[in-house]
C-alpha cells in the first residue's frame, strides 16, 4: 500500500530551485548595489552583470515551465488568490502554534497553508513588480525621465526589502522549524509521508486520496 503521497512534482522541484539560485543570486548581487558601504564589491560592475545573467534566468525558467504544465500553473495561480475565512482562522490560530506548537484552532488546510500562499502570492506580484521597473532601469536608463527612473529604484527597492525579509522567514520555515519536519524533503524529493500531509494539509490529502486511508 501506499505510505507517502507527492507534494510536489519533478518539473515544478526544478523550477523551484533554479529560481531560488537565481533570486538569491538577485538579492545578494542587489544588497550590494542597495548598501553604498558595499560599494567596493561592486568595482568593474560584476555584481551589475551577475544581477542581469540572474534576472535573464529569473524570467525565462517560468516562461519555459508555464507552457509545459499550464494545468499546475493554472492551479496554483488559483491557489495564490484564492482566500476564505479558513485563512483568517490560520492569521489567528498560527503565533500559538508556531511559538508554542499548540495546534487548538488551526483550521484545516489544503495543499498549501495560509503561510505558504501568502508567500506564494508575494512571489506573484512582486515578481512582476521587479521585473516591470528592473527591465525600465535597464533599458530605459538613458530615455527615460530622470523623476520615472527614480521611481523605478524605489519601488524595486521596496520590493528588495520585502521579500528579502520574507525569505529569510521562508527558509525558517522550510528547512530549521522543528515542526516542519518534513518541509525540505516535499520540496527535494517532492514526497511526504501520508501522516504528515494528513496532519498538515488534510483538506488536500482527502482530496488526493479521495477517502482511501493511506498508511504512513
Ligand atoms: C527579475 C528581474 C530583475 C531585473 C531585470 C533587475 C534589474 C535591475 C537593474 C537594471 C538594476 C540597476 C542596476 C544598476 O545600477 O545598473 C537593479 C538594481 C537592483 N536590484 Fe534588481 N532586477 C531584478 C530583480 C531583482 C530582485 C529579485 C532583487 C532582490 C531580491 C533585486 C534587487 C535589486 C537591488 C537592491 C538593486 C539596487 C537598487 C538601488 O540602487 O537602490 N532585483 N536591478
Ligand atoms: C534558497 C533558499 C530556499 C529554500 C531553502 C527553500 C525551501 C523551500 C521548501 C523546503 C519548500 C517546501 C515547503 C513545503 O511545502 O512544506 C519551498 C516551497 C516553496 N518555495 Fe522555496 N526555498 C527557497 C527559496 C525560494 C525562493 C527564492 C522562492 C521564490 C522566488 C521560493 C518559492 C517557493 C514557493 C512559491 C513554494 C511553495 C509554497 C510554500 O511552501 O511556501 N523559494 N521552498
């Protein structure tokens, strides 16, 4: 019988990965265009051209993996906007059971929990926030008005701080939480024992397993 169900599949793994190499990649090569101290490291413009080859990669791994799995893209863009009173049950239930590992109130979740759409969501919008003002600042540096590229650095800016504050709370989350113990191997092997999706993502593994009970 089966005892683990999978979380994620193989195409979407690979994407995921590149596309967290090429963002810390962004964020790092970013940081030291953000902090002026910095500024030595960034001499003959490498990190400028390691911050353009990262956000070709950025751009182009989804424009490859969208066409080939529209399906899952369509469900997880689905999943991204989606939101009901569940998620405001997770926004109340979740300080207890994340700092005190306390389950009471925590409402039953699907393939992703409240968390992990909002990141996902985050990763949405905010990733074609860097992509419209990154692609203004790099073509349009000598066309556009001085007042517009302005505009474009402090909205990328904002979005820099944002998710680079979030990711550090997504890696938490993913890879040291001790609750989370099953986090990084969906993500690597891109299965989860049967009893940990039940326990965190019931609503999705009723769905999956139509019923059937699976043994972990
Ligand atoms: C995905 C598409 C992206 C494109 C096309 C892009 C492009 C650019 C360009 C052209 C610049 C100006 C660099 C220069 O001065 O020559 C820049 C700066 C910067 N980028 Fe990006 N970028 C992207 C994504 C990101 C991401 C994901 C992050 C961080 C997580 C990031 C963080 C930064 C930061 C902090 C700066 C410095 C802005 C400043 O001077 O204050 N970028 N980016
Ligand atoms: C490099 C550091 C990163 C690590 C170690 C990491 C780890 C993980 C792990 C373990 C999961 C599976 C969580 C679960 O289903 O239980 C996951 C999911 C996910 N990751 Fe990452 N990730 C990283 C960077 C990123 C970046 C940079 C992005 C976005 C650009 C991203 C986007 C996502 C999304 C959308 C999911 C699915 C929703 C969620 O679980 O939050 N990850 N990641």
């Amino acid at each position: 019988m089966q005892r683990e169900v999978e979380k994620y599949r193989k195409p979407t793994r690979i994407l995921h990965w590149i596309h967290a190499g090429a963002f810390v990649l962004l964020f790092l090569t970013g940081l030291v265009l953000f902090i002026p101290q910095l500024g030595i490291l960034a001499q003959d413009s490498w990190t400028r051209v390691i911050h353009r080859i990262a956000a070709v990669i950025f751009v182009i791994a989804p424009l490859i993996y969208i066409p080939m799995n529209w399906k899952a893209t369509k469900r997880g863009i689905k999943d991204a906007f989606s939101w009901g009173a569940d998620d405001i049950g997770w926004l109340q239930a979740a300080p207890r059971y994340y700092f005190l590992g306390n389950e009471e109130g925590m409402p039953p979740q699907g393939h992703m929990n409240t968390g992990q759409k909002m990141w996902w969501f985050l990763v949405i919008v905010f990733g074609v926030v860097f992509v419209i003002t990154g692609l203004i600042m790099w073509f349009a540096k000598t066309t556009a008005p001085a007042a517009v590229l302005q505009w474009m650095v402090f909205i990328h800016d904002v979005a820099f701080i944002v998710t680079g504050a979030m990711l550090f709370l997504h890696i938490y989350l993913g890879v040291i939480h001790p609750l989370m113990t099953e986090s990084w191997g969906a993500m690597v092997r891109g299965k989860i024992s049967a009893g940990y999706a039940k326990k965190h993502h019931s609503l999705w593994y009723e769905e999956v397993t139509k019923g059937k009970e699976v043994k972990s």
